[in-house]
C-alpha cells in the first residue's frame, strides 16, 4: 500500500498510527478493494516491563516494528495501541494468508535482542496473532477491531500465544456471543428472566423438603440459553450483581405468594460482592417485609471463595440474618481450597457435596469410604448434608447408605418452572 500524504505517525515507532489505520481500511471498503489485515499483539509486554524495566519494553516495541517495516513492501505497519500493531496488505487467498502470518508466528518464535540504558536482553516475546481477509462487504474500521478483540480473547483465554484466522466460524461465534449479551443486558433492564427451582429429598422423612432456585433466560426469539453460557459473560461485563438481586427479589416474591407451598427452605445463590455490600442486610430485610415473607423460609447459599473474600465480615453477616430465620449453605464443597477448620467455624445449617465428590463416591471403595468419612466430620458439627449431581440409581443408594441427609439431582427430580413445581408438589406420591 503506497504512503498517504496525509498519514499521522506514531511518535516511538514512526510507524503510522490508528487513525492512519482506521482511514486505509475504509479507503479500501470505498474502493472496493480486498486486503489483507494482520493484528500482532506481544502477549507480556507488562511482564517485560516489570522484569528489565520500561526502557527496555520500549526498546522491544521498537524492534517489533523495525522488523514489520522491513517485513514485505507490499504491507504496510501501523502501530495502533501501546502493544499493537497493524498490518494492511494486498487481496491474496487464504493460503498465502496464512504462509504470510506464519512468517510473523516464527519469528516471535524467537528471542529478541534489544538495547537500553548501555545493555543488552535476550527477550521471549511472544504474541497473539490474528487475522482476516477484508472484503469491500466488510463494515468500517470499529467493526474490524470488535473482531480482533474477540479473537484475541480466545486466544488469552487459553493461557498461551497462538494464531487465529478469522473465518465464518468465528464469525458467527462472535454474533452469538453478541446476541448473548444483548438478550442479557434485556433481561436485566426487564427482569425477564424466569425461575425454576430444583426440589431436593429429604432421605429421613422421604419426601421433598427443600429446593434450590436457579435461574433461567430464553431470547427474545425463545432460544434457551445456558445459565453455563450466559452466567460467565456476566460476570465477565460485571453485569452478575444486578442478575442476583433478581433473582433474590423472584424468590422472595414467589415464596411471598405461596405462603402455603410443601416446602420448609427454598435457598438462592449469592457472590461475594453481593453478600459485602454494605446495604446487603437493609436490601435483604426489605424484601422479607415486602412480600411479607418469614426469614425462615429462606436459606442463602454461598461458596468457600465467597467466605475467604471477608472471614470475619461474613461471619457478622450471617450471624445477624440468623436472628431474622435466613441459615446459609455452604455450597460446591469439594472443588475450593479453603481451610476447612475456617469453614466449620462459621453457622452454616447445610454442607452441600458437590458433584465431584459425588462421583468420587461413585469410583472406587477408597471413594466411597473418603465421602463417609467426611460425612462423619460433618454430621459431628451438627451440619446437614445435601448431595448435589446424583444422577443414577446406584448413586442415590451410596448416598445414603453413606447417610447423606438429604439428595439434589435429576434421579429425582429435575429443576422445574414455578407452574410445574407446585403441581409437582401437589401430586407427588411421597412414598
């Protein structure tokens, strides 16, 4: 691509710069012209800093972009970001695509050698790579990052370096991912998201006792999605908090309506951040006197990362929302690394076993013998348990054979709208 005269530069590279870039991409869509577009990322530029100094990461972006100048005349380099770069090149097939940014891959295969300050560093940078054949269809220059972002992000989320060409495939995970967030962020804004609750055995009184509330989201279209899809993206745009304090008010209001459902406890998942928040016991109180809702009724869960956030903070917390009836759980034990004289140190009513553990119980006789022993230490404290997963009919028989107190899974019940749940309860044959 020949120079453009009106072209504005970066200051530490000379290279052009983003705006320079934003106007080539969409002189190429104007025209109606194919090219080329390379991302390349150095995936620990911070660490190179912290390690040999900024001088010397700077000195390492230069090099980078020494070396993209140099690297074929038929590209030009941009450098758009502190440690990005640009590359614009002519229409080729996706081979050649692929043979060009490959020779990039191996050389930050390789160590740099870069000065400063009167020495000199042997540096493994690597980068993430990324790219894509821009046709004139294309939208404009925020468009195309939107995508390399996205494609940069799997390529983190893996923990390494790599390379990514961005095809059809990609591109349509990116349009789901987008349509996910979007039906989120209007689920949030309308509270239209729907609960369904799972109810849980009681194996000394046989018959459902309890039952624990998960959330639910269906598209404007109808489309199901996973709570395994959308609860990550969640968290990930810090949208989680405003999801629980829905799903708290849902269940105060379902189990305010129905004073008489055949269920002693219905429990609801909380974070960390939402059970810290300095307004969480005023919000929690509000909604008990709201629907009118005796606090007995309900029970929170939490997790052992929840706990190690604030020991002592917690503790007062659950201690207070005592005195209103509210008991916690002690959720997903098993799968964190908290010390466990810490956590029976704290009021919990319920210890529920997470699957995993259930299937370790499932596996072996050393298995089986692990889960009793636990269930010893438990019930010593005086604490409930709740096998969660139990999916088969030898699991349930282990689960109690072992006395668990209480069984959560699809063997006997599956989780179930607010409709079906009551006509569940309404029908179910205890015995």
């Amino acid at each position: 691509m020949k120079e453009n005269i009106s072209a504005s530069f970066d200051a530490m590279t000379k290279l052009k710069d983003r705006l320079t870039f934003a106007r080539d991409v969409n002189r190429c869509r104007e025209k109606g012209l194919q090219a080329h577009i390379v991302l390349i990322q150095p995936s620990q530029l911070l660490l190179v800093n912290r390690t040999y100094g900024v001088p010397v990461g700077d000195a390492l972006i230069r090099s980078i972009a020494d070396y993209l100048r140099g690297l074929d005349e038929n590209y030009q380099a941009y450098r758009i970001a502190n440690s990005r770069f640009m590359m614009i090149g002519p229409a080729c097939t996706q081979e050649e695509a692929e043979a060009f940014a490959c020779r990039i891959q191996k050389r930050f295969e390789e160590s740099w050698y870069v000065s400063a300050k009167e020495k000199t560093c042997s540096i493994a940078a690597k980068a993430y790579l990324v790219h894509l054949l821009l046709s004139p269809e294309d939208s404009g220059e925020d468009r195309l990052i939107d995508k390399m972002n996205y494609a940069v992000s799997l390529l983190s989320g893996k923990g390494s370096a790599g390379m990514l060409f961005f095809d059809s495939t990609l591109q349509q995970a990116m349009e789901h991912q987008e349509y996910v967030l979007e039906e989120l962020r209007y689920a949030i804004e309308h509270k239209t998201f729907q609960m369904y609750y799972q109810p849980i055995y009681n194996c000394r009184e046989k018959r459902f006792t309890s039952a624990e509330s998960l959330i639910r989201l269906f598209g404007r279209d109808g489309a199901f999605i996973s709570p395994g899809e959308f609860i990550p993206m969640a968290e990930d745009n810090g949208l989680i908090d405003d999801i629980s304090w829905i799903v708290l008010e849902k269940v105060c209001g379902f189990l305010g309506a129905h004073p008489d459902l055949p269920l002693r406890t219905t429990s609801v998942n909380l974070t960390g951040q939402q059970i810290l928040d300095p307004a969480f016991i005023a919000r929690i109180e509000g909604l008990l006197d709201t629907y009118k809702l005796d606090g007995n009724r309900l029970r929170i869960e939490i997790t052992e990362r929840t706990v190690t956030e604030d020991f002592p903070e917690v503790k007062r917390i659950m201690e207070h929302l005592e005195q209103r009836g509210i008991r916690f759980y002690l959720d997903d034990f098993g799968t964190g690394y908290s010390n466990l004289s810490s956590m029976l140190s704290l009021p919990f009513e319920v210890i529920k076993f997470d699957q995993s553990l259930i299937r370790v119980m499932d596996s072996t006789p050393q298995g089986q013998k692990t889960i009793g022993l636990l269930a010893e230490i438990m019930h010593e404290h005086r604490y409930v348990i709740v096998a969660e997963g139990i999916e088969t009919e030898v699991q349930a028989l282990l689960a109690r054979e072992k006395e668990l107190d209480r069984i959560q899974g699809y063997f006997y019940a599956k989780p179930l709208p607010e409709d079906a749940l009551l006509a569940f309860l309404q029908n179910r044959d205890h015995s």
